[in-house]
C-alpha cells in the first residue's frame, strides 16, 4: 500500500538523518513554519514527507520530491522531457511570460511525467510541480 511506501522512506530517511553528526544538524538548513511558527529542521520536515511535526500542515514539495517519495528507488524515468512550451495561437506575451516564469522557478515544465513502478507495479505518473 502507498501509506506503507511512504512510511518505508520516511524511516530509511530517519536512519540517515540519525547518522549524521550533530554538527551537521547545527549547520543545516532550517525553515519555519507558516501555520505555528516553530522552526525545524529541514531534514526532519522532508523526513515527516513535508508535513510539519508540530502542527501537521503540508508543506509544498517538488514534483521531484514527491516522485522521489512514492516511486520505487532509481525506477523512475522521465518521458516527454524534450518537449517544449509552444504558443500557437500566439496568445501576447505568453512566452514572454512562460521564459519569466522558467527563470523564476528554475523548472522547465509544470509537470513532470515518466513511468516508474510503485511497490513493484508499473505506472505512468504526472506530478504537478508547485
Ligand atoms: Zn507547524
């Protein structure tokens, strides 16, 4: 089951985190809440699948976070990277748009999709980046 999945990588993440040395934790990145304010560590957010540990609010995660999260380890592969935003119905200022908007966010497309096995099953997945 997909719960089970996520909780297989929130431990094995756990593990890594433990195994660190404490003067990693204490130069990390951290990151506060919105929602209640507490600071935490990033670690130990993405540990948490991007869920805040003090008050449960949801983070945002990245298409590649979140296929890292339910994706089998090294199944996924991309499909369709190569295409690319067209306007052919010259709508003014799209692409202008759409190249401010790649700059901004560092990401080429808003979604990305590929097929990768899930608990060894095969599926093709799209997932909307933020
Ligand atoms: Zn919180």
């Amino acid at each position: 089951m997909i719960i089970d999945k996520l909780k297989k990588v929130n431990e094995k993440e756990t593990v890594r985190v433990r195994n660190e040395k404490a003067s990693d934790r204490m130069i990390g990145k951290w990151v506060k809440c919105d929602e209640c304010k507490e600071i935490i560590y990033k670690e130990d957010l993405h540990d948490n699948l991007s869920v805040c540990p003090n008050c449960g609010k949801h983070f945002r995660l990245s298409a590649r976070r979140r296929i890292k999260q339910i994706a089998d380890e090294e199944t996924f592969e991309e499909i369709g990277a190569d295409i690319l935003t067209k306007d052919p119905l010259n709508f003014e200022g799209y692409l202008k748009k759409v190249e401010s908007l790649k700059e901004k966010t560092k990401i080429e497309e808003a979604v990305k999709c590929g097929t990768c096995e899930i608990e060894g099953q095969k599926v093709v997945l799209g997932v909307m980046d933020r």
